[in-house]
C-alpha cells in the first residue's frame, strides 16, 4: 500500500517509461545547496511549487506583455501568457512522453525577470544599466538571488538551465543561431513560448485595432490557420509530427530534437516577421512607450542617489550600486511604477 513516504518514489519509478531522452527526477543534477528530498514530490513538482507561491510569480499579473495600460480586460498579461506558455509545454511534453513536470516548472518560471512596461521597459534598463539587460538572465537571478526575500528558490539545474536558455533573442523560430536548452523540456518550453506570444499577440492587435485579421500574410494564413485556434493546433501538431522521435517510440540513428517542419517553420517566421514590422515597432513608437521609458529613466536615476529607500532585499547582493537599482526596477510591476515614478515628481 502506497503511503506518503514513498509517494515520491513511486512517482521516479514510473519515469522509467518516460522516453530514454527525457530528464529524470532520479537523475537530476541537484540543486546549488542540498536540500532532502520531499517524501511527496519529486524535485521537479517541488519547484514547480515553490515558483507559483512566489512574490515575483504573482506579480506578473500586473505587468505588461505588449500593450501598456491597455483598456480592455482581456488584453494578455505577463502572467496569462506564462500559463498559456505552460499549457502548451505540459500538451507537448506529454505528447511526446517527456518529462511533464520538468516541462511545466521551466515555463512557469520563464518570465519572472521581465520588467514593467514589457520589452519597452527592457530596452530601458538595457540602455541605462553598463552591464546589459537581459529578461531571460534577470529570470535566472529572481530564482537564485531575489526571491524569498534575498535566500533564491534554490531550484534544480534543469530547471535553472530551462528559464536561462527559454528566449530566442531576436532569431527566427529555429533560425541559424538558435541555441538548445540542456534538456529536451527546456526546448518545448522555448518553441511554447513563441508558438504562445505570435498567436496571442494578433490577438490583441486586433482587438487594438492596429491590424485586422484580413491584413495577416495569406501565405501564412493558408498554410496555418485563419483563427487562433487554428493557427496555434496546426503548429502544435506539427511540432509534435516533426518531433515524434524524441518520443522514444521510434528507432532514430541521432539524438533527436524539438523542431516544426519547414513550411510551417516558414509562416509562422512569416507571422512573427508581420508582428514586428506592423505591431511591435508601432506600440514602441507610440507616446505612452516614450513615457515608460521616461518612467524607468527617472526610476532609476532617482535610487541612484536615494539607494537606502529601496526594499531592503534589494540591498543583500552585490556591492554594485546600479545592479541592485535594476534589480529593484525590474521586479516593479506596471502601475508600481507608474505610481512610485510620479510620487518621486511632486
């Protein structure tokens, strides 16, 4: 009879009939301070946990994913993105009998670094900060460094080595210099989130009326669908289709990868392309992008000088000055900021 102290083990024998490219509880290369293992969860689910009862996990709620201060209430935010990122990692991985577990853990951390005011405050902190930038490397440090007020998740590697490696920076899907995760999960998490930000993103150009469903390119609709649901079955399915050897299912001569096949490889680059040139560049060029930019300017010129009014997890790591104060703005949710930037003003 299966009590609570072998629950766990029961749940790392039945990995066994998980693909043999799957990553293993059994076999994880550990955390950067030992920790006994949970009698109830295996390593995996365990930070899956300790990421959604994070501070930086509920405050992605309130922050921007395109559109800033948008009108409507059914604009997507940080955090629905991230669960739909999830959503489609867990259909993927299970598909594909990888491992589940590690698959949802890494989508659901992958974008606890992200700034407010979405990319526009990226680019922000990237122009002020002399070190660069970057969500993906912020993300890394919320879990290592910041959470649980300045002690970290202390995460496994996979799970560590999934949100560092999750952005595609810049490149096409699957273009010449997209790097691969360590574990095949890492990579579902990666093509999740970009299969989740093309479709959910026409979705609200739409509903802001900067482009109509008819202004798509049809060589792209044709081959992907011409509704959101569509689009996003015919990519899943195909990453599925083109990627059935990870499954373990078949005899493959190579270590086999997560991939889409070309031609709808080539519309959703085409998609993603579109967005770029016909949505993206739009709503940085628009007034309320140049005053979230301003706001996080004055953010962080101001805690330059005024570093003792910072939260005091924000004072534990690093004898850099201008780190922390990236480090405080960058977990800042929207109208955070938006309220703390005027205060400082009056």
């Amino acid at each position: 009879m299966i009590n609570r102290l072998n629950i766990r083990q029961f749940i790392e024998e039945r990995e066994s009939n998980l693909s043999p490219y799957a990553a293993r509880n059994s076999l994880s290369q550990g955390r950067l301070i030992y920790e006994d293992p949970c009698p109830i969860r295996t390593a995996f689910q365990r930070d899956r946990d300790r990421i959604i009862h994070s501070k930086s996990f509920r405050r992605l709620k309130h922050k921007t994913q395109v559109f800033i201060a948008p009108p409507g209430d059914h604009y997507v935010t940080r955090l629905t993105h991230t669960l739909e990122v999830t959503q489609l990692a867990r259909t993927l991985a299970r598909s594909l009998n990888l491992n589940e577990d590690l698959a949802e853990a890494i989508s659901l951390g992958h974008d606890l670094g992200h700034t407010p005011f979405g990319h526009i405050g990226e680019d922000a902190l990237n122009d002020l900060y002399h070190g660069g930038f970057r969500h993906y490397e912020q993300s890394l440090r919320v879990v290592d460094l910041l959470e649980k007020n300045g002690q970290g998740l202390n995460l496994t590697c996979e799970v560590r080595d999934g949100i560092l490696n999750h952005s595609k920076s810049g490149e096409d899907i699957f273009g010449h210099n997209w790097t691969r995760a360590g574990t095949l999960e890492g990579d579902i998490c990666k093509i999740a989130d970009a299969v989740a930000y093309i479709n959910h993103d026409i979705v609200d150009a739409v509903r802001a009326g900067i482009i109509n469903d008819d202004s798509l390119p049809k060589s792209a609709t044709k081959i992907l669908g011409y509704s959101h649901r569509e689009r996003v079955n015919t990519m899943i399915c195909d990453i599925i289709e083109n990627s059935w050897e990870v499954s373990g299912f078949v005899n493959f001569d190579s270590k086999p990868a997560i991939c889409m096949g070309q031609k709808v490889t080539d519309a959703a680059n085409s998609l993603r392309q579109f967005l770029f040139d016909n949505v993206y560049k739009r709503v940085s060029s628009r007034s309320e992008s140049e005053r979230a930019r301003e706001m996080v300017r004055r953010l962080f010129n101001y805690f330059i000088e005024h570093e003792n009014e910072m939260p005091a997890e924000y004072l534990l790591h690093d004898t850099e000055l201008e780190r922390r104060v990236v480090d405080y703005i960058a977990g800042m949710t929207d109208q955070y900021a938006l309220n703390l930037a005027k205060k400082l003003t009056l």
